[in-house]
C-alpha cells in the first residue's frame, strides 16, 4: 500500500468554504478522561475500606450538543476547564472525608456531588450542552454511573 503526502494546505474561502464547516446538526456526546489520586475511608462499613486507602479515580465526563457553525459541540478545552476547576483541583492529593461536604465517601455519593458541581458551572458560564453522563472509576474494574435522567427523576 503506497501512502500519499498531501501537496496543498486547505485553506478556509479557498478550498472550504465557512457554511462547510459544520457538516450536520446531530446532537452528539462529548466524552473527556480526567484521573486524580485522593484518600479516603467508610463510615460503618464491614470491611477493609474503613480503614484509611487511597485510589487512582478516573473521572469520565460526558456533554451532549449540537455542533456550531465551525462544527464543534462542546470545545475539549472547555468541559476541561470546568471540571478541573470544579472536581479535579478541588480533590486530586486530597483526604476526601473532609475536603467533600459531610457525607460517606462512596463513589454512590461522589458521583451526585461531582455531578452538582459540574451543572452549577456549565449553568454559570452559559454552555450549551446538556450534562448526559458521568461515569467514575475507583478502580480499573469498578465503577459508578450517573446519567441526567438519573438526577432528574424525582425521588
């Protein structure tokens, strides 16, 4: 198989006009991956994770849009920002029983939280998206989920 190096740059008026930027308007998921290490233990729990441990958390993070006229949804950038600020930076190194709100550490618990914080920043900086899913990591093979159906059902 011969590979083929392109010989010209597109350039945007020339080769690709502005109203071609934005091939569709599906609404389309945006996912991005953060990890952030922090301790923990439960509270009135029969085993090993009363004590004092720590994990490697991954944090996937996912917003549902419409691409703009330049054809993107939710820029990368963006959605980085905001969870940095929000989740990441506020727990990576951190002891998770006094750096969250009262609660017992479970990912159960964290996910809601992380969600709330996420929602009020998009809500303060005007994205728009929709917060669809967020799935967090405490181990390579477990896991939480919560999605905005989740959150919005009434209880």
């Amino acid at each position: 198989m011969a590979y083929e190096l392109t010989s010209t740059i597109q350039q945007l008026g020339e080769s690709i006009q502005p109203e071609q930027l934005r091939y569709h308007r599906k609404r389309v998921l945006i996912t991005k991956e953060f990890t952030f290490d922090a301790a923990h233990h439960l509270h009135a729990y029969e085993g090993k994770c009363r004590e004092l441990h720590g994990h490697t958390y991954r944090l996937q993070v996912t917003m549902q849009a419409r691409p703009n006229e330049i054809g993107l949804g939710v820029d990368f950038s963006v959605i980085k920002r905001i969870v940095k600020a929000v989740v990441v930076d506020r727990l990576d190194h951190h002891y998770l029983n006094t750096t969250l709100p009262p609660m017992n550490t479970t990912a159960e618990n964290m996910i809601v939280w992380m969600y709330e914080q996420i929602i009020m920043a998009m809500e303060k900086e005007h994205i728009e998206a929709t917060l669809e899913r967020l799935i967090l990591h405490e181990t390579p093979t477990s896991y939480v989920e919560i999605t905005r159906e989740a959150m919005e059902e009434n209880e």
